[in-house]
C-alpha cells in the first residue's frame, strides 16, 4: 500500500469544495428529485426534504470527511486504519458504488443519446406526448442502443479516472461545475417566464401536508442521501484527496448548499415549464425524457433548449459517475495493490457489465425478475431505500460513539483547536450520535414493514 505522503491531492480549498459537488451533484439532483417530489406532493416534500438535509445530511458529510482526511485512505482502508471491525462499512460501501453505477450508467446513457438527438432535432420535432412516450419505450427496450450509449458512458469515466485524482478529477471537475451552473441559471430563469409557469412555482414551492406519509419521509431521506453521495465512502474517498488546509466544515457546508441549491434550480427550471404545459407532474421516472421534450417541441428554439438541457444532464452524471468510479478504483488500487490503471480497468469491465444487464432488463430480459423488480429498478430501490440509509446510520454510529471526542474535534478544527468551547461542535455531536441514528433506524424499522408510525 502506498503511504500517504505520496498520494495524490486536490490543489486547496476550492478544488475540493468543486470536485465534492462534482460527485453531489448529478442525475439525483435534476432527474430524480423534481419528479420524486412530484410523486409526493411537491412543497411539503422539499420542506422534509431541507430539513433531513440540514439535520442528517450534513452532519453525515462532515463525519465521512473526517474519516476521509483522518486515514488518507479508501472507503475500506480508512476502516483498516482506525478500527478493523468496523471495516464492512467500507465493503458495503464499495458494493453500493458498483451497484449504483449498474443503473446511474443506464440513465446516463440515456442522457447522452437525447442530447444527441435533441441537436440533430429529430427529437424535438415531434409534437404530441404520446409520441415522445412511445420514442423513449422504445429507445430504453432496444436491444443494443441503451446498452451502447451505457457503454460510452463508461468509457469516457474510464478515460477521465484513469487520467488521475489531479489531472483527470479534479480538471474535470472545475471545466464542468461552472457549465453546468451557467446552463442551470439559463434554463430556469426561461422556464419560469414561461406563461402560465407560476402555477408550477406554486406547486413546487407551496407544501400541502396532506400526501406526507412516514414513507414520503423515508424517500426524503433517502434521495438527500443518494443527492449529497453520502452513506457509502464515497466522501470519504475524495476526503482523503483534501489537503490539510482544507476545511471539513466549510467544504460540507459549501457542498451541501450548493448541491440543494442545485436540486431547487432543477425543481424551479422543471415545474413551471410542466405546468406551462398543461401537464401532470406526478409523471415518474420519464419526467425529463417525455414530458421535457414535449415541451421544448412547443417552444420557439427548441433544439436548443433541448440540447442544453440534456448536456446539462450529461455533465451532472458525468462528474457523478466519476465519484462512484472512484470510490472503487481507490479501494482496489490500494487494498489489492494495483495499478490504477488495473484497478480502473475491473471497475469500468465489470459496471459496464452490470449496467448492461440493468439496461436490458427494461426490454429483451424483462422477464428476469428479482423480488418483482426489474434488475435495474432493483438496483435502484436496495441501494437508495437500504444501503444508503444502513451505510448512513453505520457511520454515524461509528463517528459518534466509536471515534474519540478530542480526534473528532482535532479533524474538524484542525489546526487551530478549540473545539470544546464551540457551541457547533456539541450539535454536532449531539446529531451524530443521538438524532440521526435514532431517525434513521425508526424511519429504517418503518421502511421494512415494524409500522411504527
Ligand atoms: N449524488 C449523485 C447524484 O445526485 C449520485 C452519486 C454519486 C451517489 N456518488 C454517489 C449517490 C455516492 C450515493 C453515494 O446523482
């Protein structure tokens, strides 16, 4: 294994603050979210969905950058280094990466051929909804189209991992987050325009408590995890990459904020242009691939909307896929002493694999059932709705009970100190080891059938 000198970092305290919202922000955040918080009941969801943000998100994202910039190490290594025992945390961890790249690269894919279709424009040009639905079906059940697009996906993280933590992840990183903020800005800013778009404000900004049940607060918790990459490593991973200047606060806190501000950029750029389209916004999972261009169809310069849109689609999962590449390339490379390009290598050869499997599970293999759920809608409901919150609840244990006091304060006020004067840092404390866990179990307990609530 090598020594922690010598690894690679992030060149200070800005690159780190870009390259953690790089592997926050991605399709969680401007295709999942809007249409999750469609499903339930728009306002009242985001207003849980802030709060678990603010209560158990970020004090999980500075307990998995503590751990991170305490070892120098991957998701399993770091475990290795401070308490063996624990070290499944970081297993469990890698095997959600794998897991959620088999479905984020299937998405991703997707992202990428509409984008290429939407600037060849034969996309766009076709009118009614029933149209676009029955385009999408048949692109996502196609027998080899999806599976080619996953595949590029993956080669192009493949390319950008391999080109190292500076070189390729960070440089990657500080081109596309300000890319993605500019296209972001634009394309809300025209939506909300739109005539009759209020009415989507409305419906996204105007909680109606009446659809909130114990599981729309589970699905809050679960997306803010799988929106900020916590509960697995994978902060802990980049953490490890941050130099001792770097601040854990601040970073979370940066991150944080600007991964929610994405998230509501992405709600207030989705619902107005729904609603200006007379549409129903509970649309599910094709909400940015039927009901999006739609819309753009009816709009002067569609194309082009269209084409920004769906570029912006494909940076976000970009510098996600890259983040989830990571947490696994780090821990082969340094747990199985290989080379990064070998240990690159296995993890792009087996996701690809595995997003192909997902990918031909919506067509030519639906069949091919697991507990009733295609592999790909599996995929997808174990490791946001069952590893991300298990994960989550793991570290918080760990962090709060396990580590010591004074190493956690010196990780976070390092290299002033101070910390026991610091009312933060008793909130802190007091959210890691007594609120989030209790939270997340009871809401855990609830998910798995114990009606609690
Ligand atoms: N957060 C990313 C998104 O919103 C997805 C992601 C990347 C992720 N790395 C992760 C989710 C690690 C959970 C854990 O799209």
């Amino acid at each position: 294994m090598k020594e922690s000198q010598h690894r690679a970092t992030f060149g200070g305290r800005i690159s780190a603050v870009l390259v953690a919202a790089g592997g926050a922000v991605g399709l969680g955040n401007i295709w999942r979210f809007p249409y999750v918080a469609g499903d339930n009941g728009g306002g009242a969801f985001l207003l849980i969905y802030i709060l678990c943000i603010l209560f158990l998100g970020l004090p999980l994202m500075i307990a998995e950058f503590s751990i991170g910039k305490a070892t120098h190490r991957n998701a399993v290594g770091a475990f290795h280094l401070l308490d063996r025992r624990w070290s499944g945390i970081g297993y469990m961890g890698v095997l959600s990466s794998v897991l959620i790249l088999g479905f984020y690269l299937v998405v991703a894919g997707w992202t990428a051929e509409y984008m290429i279709h939407s600037f060849t424009s034969d996309l766009v040009r076709q009118t009614s909804a029933e149209v676009h639905r029955h385009t999408f079906e048949a692109f996502i059940t196609h027998p080899w189209k999806p599976v080619f697009y996953a595949t590029l996906f993956a080669a192009a993280t493949h390319l950008i991992v391999t080109l190292g933590v500076k070189e390729g992840i960070e440089r990657a990183a500080k081109v596309m987050m300000p890319l993605l903020f500019l296209f972001l800005i634009v394309l809300s800013v025209h939506s909300m325009l739109l005539p009759g778009g209020i009415e989507g404000l409305r419906f996204f900004l105007t909680p109606d408590f009446s659809k909130v049940t114990a599981s729309s607060v589970l699905t809050a918790l679960g997306q803010s995890f799988f929106s900020l990459s916590i509960g697995l490593g994978t902060m802990i991973t980049y953490a490890s990459y941050f130099t001792p200047e770097t601040s854990i606060r601040h970073t979370a806190l940066h991150v944080t904020l600007l991964d929610t501000l994405v998230a509501l950029l992405a709600g207030l750029m989705i619902f107005p242009a729904v609603f200006s389209a007379g549409i129903e916004p509970a649309a599910g999972p094709s909400l940015v691939f039927i009901t999006l261009p739609t819309i753009f169809g009816s709009m002067p310069l569609g194309e082009l909307w269209s084409t920004i849109f769906f570029l912006l689609l494909v940076i976000a999962a970009l510098t996600s896929t890259i983040s989830l590449h990571e947490t696994v390339t780090a821990y082969l490379q340094e747990e199985w002493a290989l080379s990064r390009f070998a240990a690159a290598r296995c993890t792009t050869l087996f996701t690809a694999l595995l997003g192909a499997l997902a990918s031909l599970s919506l067509g030519v293999l639906q069949e091919w059932r697991i507990g009733g759920l295609t592999l790909f809608d599996a995929l997808d409901f174990v490791t946001a709705n069952i590893l991300l919150p298990l994960g989550g609840l793991l570290i918080c244990v760990f962090v709060g009970w396990r580590w010591k006091r004074d190493e956690i304060a010196s990780q976070l006020y390092a290299p002033t100190g101070g910390a026991h004067r610091r009312p933060g840092f008793s909130i802190f404390r007091f959210l890691v080891r007594y609120f989030c866990p209790v939270v997340m179990l009871l809401l855990f307990l609830d998910n798995l059938g114990w009606k609690l609530f």
